[in-house]
C-alpha cells in the first residue's frame, strides 16, 4: 500500500511540474469544459495530496491501510475541491467572459488600422467590453480596403477575420 500511495504522489505532483513546465509549449487546456472537477489541475492535485497524505500516515503511524485510505480521501477530495473553486472555475470564468470566439465577432463592425491589400493581411480594430483590441484580417482576393475604413467581419480563418467594406447605413454619401 505504500509503494502505490507514493507512485500516486509522483504521478500527481511529476504531471502538475510537467505541465507548469510545458503546459503552454504543448497548449494544455488547464480545465474541462462544464465539468471542472475533471480538470487536470484538479485530477493532479487529488493524486497528489491523496498518496502524499496517505504515505505519510503508512508510514509515520500504525494504522491500517482502510482508516488510512479513508482520511487520506477524505483530505484529497477538500483540496482538489478548494483548488476547483477557488482556482479552476474563477479561471475558467474570467477566460470565458474576456473574449469573444471567432464566431461571435461574425457580423460585428471594426476598423481597418492597416490598410489591407489584395492577397495579403491587414489589422482591424474593434471595441469588445470597452477594451480597445486589433486582429489579423484579409479581404476577399482582388479587392483592397484603406485604412480609416469601416469593415463588418464575415468569417475567421486560421485566426484572422475575413473582412468585407461596409458604410454605415446613417452616413451620407455626400
């Protein structure tokens, strides 16, 4: 019992290293949709605190491995569900309501910062939450849109926007 509650702890704490390390490099998701507890930071932190309480008290008492077995869940399932509501959905929350997806920018109205020629990329800006933002965009092939033009976003491709010329419909063409 003790061999698994210590390779339980290596597993748990070598993949929260590993992904603290590489995480980004290897573009981690650090949570799980709309079940948060089975969150890797969550799922690690349980392997973790659940083979290193459980190895300690193998080791440093004369328990037996159920009562042992059942303190140390108990103490796993408090921690991981501390760092999943106070870390893991707070994240999660704030990733989700800081920006838009691509899809949702579709239709939205921006402006061209850099003019965008034919067959090559520009910049738009747009306000999103009060929060001034640009982006890579491109213009359908053979037409080019000057800078200081207002665009409506039609699509996203590979991260950049596909942008049309758009006049708002209250100017005057005077």
């Amino acid at each position: 019992m003790e061999t698994l509650m210590i390779v339980l702890f290596f597993i748990g704490a070598g993949y929260a290293l590993f992904s603290l390390v590489f995480g980004d490099w290897l573009g981690f998701d650090m949570h799980h949709g709309e079940l948060p507890f089975l969150s890797p930071t969550v799922i690690a932190t349980f392997l973790t605190v659940f083979g290193g309480i459980g190895y300690m008290l193998l080791h440093r008492t004369g328990w037996s491995a159920v009562p042992v077995a059942a303190l140390s869940l108990f103490f796993a399932a408090g921690v991981s569900a501390a760092v999943m509501f106070l870390v893991v959905i707070p994240l999660h929350a704030a990733q989700k309501g800081s920006a838009l997806s691509a899809r949702d920018m579709i239709g939205l109205e921006a402006e061209v910062a850099v003019s965008i020629e034919p067959d090559r990329l520009g910049e738009i800006v747009y306000s999103q939450a009060g929060t001034r933002l640009s982006a890579p965009a491109k213009t359908a092939p053979g037409k080019a849109i000057p800078r200081g033009a207002s665009v409506r976003v039609v699509g996203e491709s590979a991260g950049t926007f596909v942008v049309e010329s758009w006049m708002d419909p209250f100017e005057s063409d005077n």
